[in-house]
C-alpha cells in the first residue's frame, strides 16, 4: 500500500505541479486534510511524492508555456522554452526529467546518510541554541527571499503576528483573540498554509491573468540523443553538489542554487553562446540542483524541525497534526516512520523517471484548461479541506480574510514564505526564549551562553551587515588603487 501512496503522490504533484501557479507547496496544503484518515507513514510517503512530482511539474510548464509553477522552475524556462520553441520540447522535458532523477537520488542518499549523525549531535543542542537557529531561520528567509528585506521583515512580522493569537501556554492569557472563544487555540497552521497559498495566488492569479488558456508547445517522445546525453552529464553531477547543502540550511530552499548552478554551467560550458537561446546545460544543472535541494530540506527538517521552504513548512504542519514533533529525536522515537519515508523518496524518484518520460505529452494537454474553471476548482477545495480541519463556519471566515491577505502580499511584493515559517515557528522560538530566560534567572545573557549559540548569532549579524560591507568593501579597494596609482 505505500508503494501505492508512492505512486500516486507522485502522479498527483506532477499534475498539479504542470498547471501554471500551482507549485508543490500549494499541492501539498490543499491535500493536507485529505490526508487525516491516512496513517502517518502513509501520509507523508504521500507528501514526499507530491514534492518531488511538483517539482518536476513545475518544470514541465516552465519549458513549454514559458510560466514557472513554482519558483524553483524559474531558471528552466531561461534555456528549456527556447529549446521547445526550437522543436526541442522532448529533450528538454527528458533532461529535466532526468536531471531531477539524478539530483533526487544523490540528495537523499546524501540525506540517509548524513541524518542521523546531525540528529545524534542535535540531542545535546539546548534552548539558548534552539532559539539561535530559530532567529537565524528567519534572517536567512527574511534577507534572501523578495526584492527588499524590508518586505521580508514585514513579512515575518504578519506571521509572528497570526503565531501570536490564542492563549499564552506559559500564563494562560488570551492574546489577539477579541473575545471570540474559536480562537483561544490559535488559526491552525493549514488554514494558514491554505489561505497565503491556495486562496491569495489563486485570487492574485484571477485578477491579472487573462481568461484563455496558455497554448502549450506540441512536445512528441521524449529522447536524448548521445550528443546530449555527453553536454548534459557533467551539469547533473555539478547539480547535487550546488543543491543539496543550500537545501540543508536556511536560505530560502532552491531559488539560488538553481540560479548558481545555471551561473556555474555557464562559465564552464563550451557552448556560451548558446546560453539563453536553447542550450541543454542550462536545463540539465539547475534541475539537477533543485531536486537535490529538495531532498537537502528533509535533513533539517527531520533533524532539528526547521524547515527551509515551503512545502517543508506545510509537511511540519502535517506533523504536527499527527501529534510528531520533528528534532533531534524524531529518529529514536519514529525511527519506522523516518526510515519509510526516506526509502519512500528514492522508491518515488524511480517512479517520478518511469511515469514521466512517457506521459509528458498527457500532462501538456492539462495546461490547456481554461482558467476561471482551474482557479474556481482550486477555491472550491480549499475551502472544502479549511472546513474539514475543525468543521466550523469560522475558520472558512478566517481561510478567506487569510486569503485576502495573501493577495494584498502579493500585490506589494511580500514574499510569502517567511511569514508561514514565523506562524510555524514563531510560538516554538517564544517558548525556547521563555525557557532560556526561566534557566538564567531573567539575564539576557542566558540567550548566548553557549559557544554554539554565539557562533550562530555571529552568521546572523554577517548576514544582517552583509549589504553594508559590500558596499565598503569595493570602495576601499578603490581607494588603495587610487593611492597606488598616485
């Protein structure tokens, strides 16, 4: 049966992932109240699938509509839309395909490999350490993601705000909640997952795109020929070793390796001039890089409960509803369940090569519907799963003005990421803060009284400064040319 769930994550992300706007993270928020009659091992096999299979779907539309269906898909579309405007849309889809299949399985093995070891040196990491990797969590987010920190900071702001509301679980007192008793614990982390991604891109998306449906380029069977095969080998291996560790740490998930790794691919090649206009390397490293991303998420997800992206954000949610708490003893206490997903994501990456290869021509078909019935299906089961959390009226109000708030972060350029990490990790930063405080009698030097923590606040002032000594930096070498000169 979990073969099955396999299977079917898998079908279902790339599906929802090849329809444009509609990313692994949204996927996986929309079908996580589906998944409550499910067991634990079940669900999440299920998720990992949906993860992989989205990723991969999102490529799928970037190369043949030229439309992203999520972030990590942006780089494809600079080389893999030319090479299907060339009549190259099978390779490029093969080399994609491929690319995520390499990328995935170099990543988890990576992962099985390297998981239990940070788990075992995470036991000893106290709370003055939790809540310095919590703060660096939400700088490196913060500063990385948007064209501004400003955006990301506010961002973040509207997050610990949602995290804010319901009782305080140290003193008991109602915060943010009006009055209103439904509130008293807290908006649940779907319907906040939901609301930003379902309900405000599918609002966003209604109110700017027009009413047709994109024509997708005819793509044919997919092959590689032994000439691509040669140019497209080494940008797969370059891919997992750009990918996996910005997927371990907390910078923002796949958007900048896969933007290193087309950078990187670019100096190497022999063929720059082919860059931008169709070249195969430019479609083979950074989805290479994504996947392996992908997969470098899990590790400090499982291991210190901190995801790094979106989708991991929305699949700590869905552990934390089946009362599992991700961290340093997640492999002690559920070693079964850890040990079934990660064997779950190299089954699933296999299946991911099988079943895409050949059905890549059935999944262009589905970015033929039109939209108003695409985004209204979305909305519609939406609200449907927000309904099923609680089953109360109330939380399809609170899904909608979330909604609203998710549109109007989109029309002012606020990235939505932070502020589902500040919701999800906002109350477990307060509570370790409260802890650490309690331990060092109210002195504020309980927060960095440990060597760890101290060297992880040290990355965060350099991450916070960072701007500011670029800025220096070039000007003082300026200023030695100029003296040298003289």
């Amino acid at each position: 049966m979990n073969l099955v769930w396999a299977a079917l994550g898998v079908l279902l992300g790339t599906a929802i992932g090849v329809l444009p706007g509609i990313g692994p993270a949204m996927a996986v928020a929309l079908l996580l109240p589906v998944t409550y009659a499910l067991e634990p091992t079940a669900a999440f096999i299920m998720f990992a699938g949906i993860y992989f299979g989205g990723m991969f779907g999102g490529s799928t539309t970037s190369i043949l509509l030229n439309t992203p269906g999520e972030s990590a898909a942006v780089v494809a579309a600079i080389d893999g839309n030319p090479m299907a405007r060339k009549g190259r849309g099978a390779q490029a889809l093969a080399t994609a395909a491929i690319g995520h299949f390499v990328g995935a399985i170099v990543g988890i093995t990576l992962l099985a490999l390297l998981a239990p070891t940070v788990a075992s040196l995470a036991v000893n990491i106290g709370a003055p350490d939790y809540l310095a990797i919590m703060v660096l969590a939400f700088i490196a987010v913060t500063s990385v993601l948007g064209k501004s920190r400003v955006r990301g900071f506010a961002s973040l702001l509207i997050g610990l705000t949602i995290g804010l509301i319901g009782l305080d679980e140290m003193t008991g007192q109602q915060r943010l909640t009006f009055g209103i008793l439904h509130l008293a614990d807290g908006v649940d982390v779907v319907i906040v997952a939901v609301g930003l991604f379902a309900i405000g891109e599918s609002l966003w998306v209604a109110a700017h795109l027009r009413r047709t449906s994109g024509q997708a380029i005819p793509v044919g069977r997919p092959w590689l020929g032994a000439a691509d095969v040669k140019r497209a080998w080494k940008p797969w291996l370059r891919g997992p070793a750009i990918g996996f560790p910005f997927g371990a740490i907390p910078a923002g998930g796949a958007e900048i390796p896969t933007f290193l790794s087309y950078v990187a691919e670019r100096r190497l090649s022999r063929h720059r001039d082919e860059f931008g206009k169709g070249a195969i390397e430019g479609v083979a490293g950074p989805e290479a890089t994504a996947s392996a991303s992908a997969a470098g998420t899990m590790v400090s997800l499982l291991t210190l409960g901190l995801p790094t992206t979106a989708v991991a954000a929305v699949m700590l949610a869905a552990f934390q509803q089946y009362g599992i708490q991700p961290g340093p003893l997640l492999f002690e206490r559920e070693s079964d369940l850890v040990w079934a997903l990660i064997a779950s994501m190299f089954i699933g990456s296999v299946l991911l090569l099988v079943l895409n290869l050949p059905l890549a021509p059935v999944w262009a078909k589905l970015l033929q519907i039109p939209r108003p019935y695409l985004y209204a299906g979305i909305l519609f089961f939406a609200s449907v799963g927000a309904y099923a959390v609680g089953g109360s009226a109330l939380d399809l109000l609170l899904l909608f003005i979330i909604g609203l708030i998710g549109f109007a972060m989109r029309r002012y350029g606020l990235p939505v990421l932070p502020a589902i990490i500040a919701v999800i990790l906002g109350p477990t930063a307060e509570q370790q803060m409260r802890r650490a405080l309690q331990i060092s009698n109210g002195e504020l030097t309980g927060l960095v009284n440990t060597p760890f923590a101290i060297t992880v606040y040290s990355v965060v002032a350099l991450i916070l400064l960072w701007p500011l000594l670029a800025r220096l930096l070039p000007r003082r070498a300026a200023e030695d040319r100029e003296r040298v000169d003289a």
